[in-house]
C-alpha cells in the first residue's frame, strides 16, 4: 500500500493535469507588428512548449489554449477528460521576417517526442497528443516536409505518429494558464519536466542564434 501511494504520488507530481494553479495575469502580449503569420501547434503540456517558445527571435506572441475538438469555449477540466477532442496547444505569432514556419518546426521536433501516441512522459491522454494545425497549404507543405527530414534524420527513434490537419478554432485557456512557467518556476511539475526541457533548448537554440 505504501509503495503505491509512493508510486501515486511521484506520477502527481511529474504530470501536468492536477496541478495546483495561480491566479495571478500573465503579462500583456505585443501585437504591434501587422505583418504577423500564426502557428498552432501541440507538443504535450502547454506550459512547456510556451515557456520555450516565447524565447525565441521573432516570435510575438504566445498563447496556451485548446484546439481540434468538438466542444465550444471548452474549459481546462473539460479537456483533460479527454472527452471534448482538444489538443492543448500553443498560438505562435510569428514575424515570418525573422523566423520562419520551417525554423519553428525545427524546435517543435527537438521539444517533444512525436513518436509516442496521446502521450509525453507521464502525461498521458488525447489532450497531450503531437499535432500540427496548419493554416494554409503552404503550411501543410511544410509541415509534411520538415516531419519526414525529422524522421528520417532519426532524431528520435521511431515512427512519428504526429498529425497535420487543417486548423479550424482556437479557445485560448485560462488566465492562469498564461505565462504559466514564468510565474510558477518553482512548481512540482515544473521544477521536475519543465525547467530542464526549457534549460535544455535554451542551451541549444541559443548557440544556433535563435534566442531573444
């Protein structure tokens, strides 16, 4: 009984549903630039994939939320059934003058493993799987493009199983959920999964450049 409450915990704690949240209002975004393109895409937990993705050089914003289901304005408790469909997600607004749909791509492969179905780590569920939204052929193009270089690069070992279909709706999530590892770095789960993974893409993006 006590190795499962052990076991019970340790997966609490290293998952990303059930966490314990704050209310304190993530920052305002800069929307200033006009010429702005946008990616939807899903990498498992979007507390990590923002963190990450908000460092990067010609991004101008980003925004955790919900895509790819069947439920209008879902809520985060809804999504995590797993019973409305969504993925969660993160909005990239992006200055395609700076950084392209490709180059987004190519952080998008080395965030998550897009190799395992409904599932990264101990995060586990439809609500977690590995998608692409495009929104316009070029986007589609590209994505089925940089997925087989990816794949074939045997940058992670296996099949990649991640989708690419049309972007339809974007909910974005609670307020709590924005800026999320900024404002808890000191979280569980975010000292435990997202503080490495963003330590280590911090280290190697920055080295190619690509960092704010």
């Amino acid at each position: 009984m006590k190795k499962f409450f052990l076991f019970l915990m340790s997966f609490i704690l290293l998952s990303c549903n059930g966490q314990e949240t704050k209310t304190q209002p993530n920052k305002p975004k800069k929307m200033e630039n006009k010429n702005l393109e946008y990616a939807t895409i899903a990498g498992g937990c979007f507390w990590c994939v923002e963190a990450c993705f908000d460092m990067m050089k010609g991004v101008e914003s980003v925004t955790s939320g919900y895509s790819g289901g069947h439920k209008e304005n879902p809520t985060y408790e809804e999504v995590c059934t797993g019973e409305t469909g969504h993925a969660e997600v993160v909005q990239i607004a992006f200055d395609p003058k700076v950084i392209s749909f490709s180059q987004i791509l190519e952080a998008f492969w080395f965030l998550h493993d897009p190799t395992t179905l409904n599932r990264q780590g101990n995060d586990i569920g439809t609500q977690y799987r590995s998608a692409i939204f495009f929104h316009s052929e070029k986007q589609k193009e590209e994505a089925i493009v940089s997925m087989e270089k990816s794949e074939k690069s045997g940058q992670w070992n296996g099949k990649y199983v991640t989708e690419i279909v049309p972007f339809e709706k974007f909910w974005s999530a609670e307020t709590y959920h924005q800026d999320y590892f900024e404002i808890n770095p000191n979280q569980p789960y975010c000292s435990a999964v997202v503080g490495p993974k963003v330590a280590k893409f911090k280290k190697h993006f920055g080295e190619l450049g690509l960092l704010k």
